[in-house]
C-alpha cells in the first residue's frame, strides 16, 4: 500500500466531466452501487493509523464512557456498512464540489474529515455512519473510476485505509434520528466557509427540474 508520506500524486481532472454527465442523466445512483459494490468487494483495509490511533472497540467504549462527546480512532472503508447510509438522498452538490477540488491525493485525504460512527450499533468490523455520507461517496466513485490505474489505486486505498473515526454512542430510533440531524446541520455550517455556491445552485437547479437523487 502507498504511503501517505509520499508526494502528492494528481488525480484526473476528467472526473468532474463524468459525474456531471451521470447527474444530468439521472444514473448517479446507479454509478454510486456499482462504486459501492466494487469497494466491498476489495480485499479487506486494515485501519493503518498514521492519522489516528487504532483501538479496539472495547477501548473505545471505555473512552466513550468518560467522554460523552466520544473517542476517535483509526479506521477503514472495510469497516463501514456500505448499505446504511446517514441519509438516503444523495448530495451530489458537495460530491461533485470533492470530486472537482480534490486535485491530488492528499487534497482527497484532508477533505475527508472525521466520520461519525454509532457505536452504540457497531461491531469492530461494521459500523453505521451518521455523517459523511459525501465524502464517503465521493471516495468510493473515484476508486471505481480509477480502478484502471494501479498507482492511483494504490494511493486512493492508503486514504480508505486511514479515515478518522469519532466513535459515539447514538442510539436508536428517534434519538440517532435526531443525531444525525444535528450533525448534518453542524456539517452544513462548516460547508458554508468553503466555496461550494455555485454547486448549491446547480443542486437546486436539479431539484427543481425534478432530477433529485436518492440512493
């Protein structure tokens, strides 16, 4: 696996072009199960733990349990249910805003951000996210689009390989319901600091047009 030491590597440009072209056409979603199914079926990402610490999910509760605002630790895309999103509308404005920005790999890396996970639910090896779903979507899209290309394979894995996850206790119900929703709103916030208008605009042309985009 490539390290995340190394020079940053560029990514395609193009990309951007391709998921215009699936937005406008209404197959998104289509694209993001193929995606989806392609990383599930790669051999299983340890957590490498150069951002974060790994733990063991017992640690990781005994931490929760002294701070209810939760305990972060190293992570991979192996570990996170693919098929339990935190929302099921897709938002194809902030994947697009990822896929165009992150010109390199470890522009990639630090756009990911840390995940939210519910440990409440969770097992070591399979975990529900309450947040994040764009950048986990955008993740998973470019290595379905570069799985041609070993060099960027390689590095687009020592990303999935090393996401940061805040392990909380969430529930169930109304009351992961209401989580997620305070986080998405928190997420929102952040967004607002980043140059993503234009694509808001385009969201709400789609949306208006008709072409919203669920999973």
């Amino acid at each position: 696996m490539a390290s995340l030491k190394a020079s940053p590597l560029p990514l395609p440009t193009e990309t951007i072009h391709k998921f215009k072209e699936l937005v406008i056409a209404g197959k998104l979603g289509e694209e993001l199960k193929k995606a989806c199914k392609y990383v599930t079926e790669l051999p299983k990402m340890e957590p490498a733990g150069m951002t974060c610490p790994t733990r063991e999910l017992a640690e990781v509760r005994k931490l929760i349990a002294d701070n209810a605002e939760g305990a972060m630790f190293s992570g991979s895309l192996s570990q996170l249910r693919m098929d339990e999103r935190a929302l099921s509308t897709i938002d194809f404005g902030r994947i697009a805003y990822i896929v165009e920005t992150a010109d390199s790999d470890s522009k990639l890396k630090s756009m990911m951000g840390v995940i939210t996970v519910n440990i409440g639910e969770g097992e070591q090896l399979s975990f529900v996210r309450a947040n994040k779903d764009a950048e986990v979507d955008a993740l998973c899209l470019l290595m379905f689009w570069n799985l041609t290309n070993s060099e960027i394979t390689s590095r687009l894995v020592a990303i999935a390989s090393d996401l940061v996850f805040l392990g909380r206790h969430l529930g169930v119900g109304s009351r992961v319901f209401a989580a997620k929703f305070d986080m998405m709103n928190a997420d929102e916030k952040s967004r607002e600091a980043e140059a993503v208008s234009a694509w808001r605009k385009f969201t709400l042309h789609l949306a208006q047009t008709g072409n919203v985009v669920n999973f």
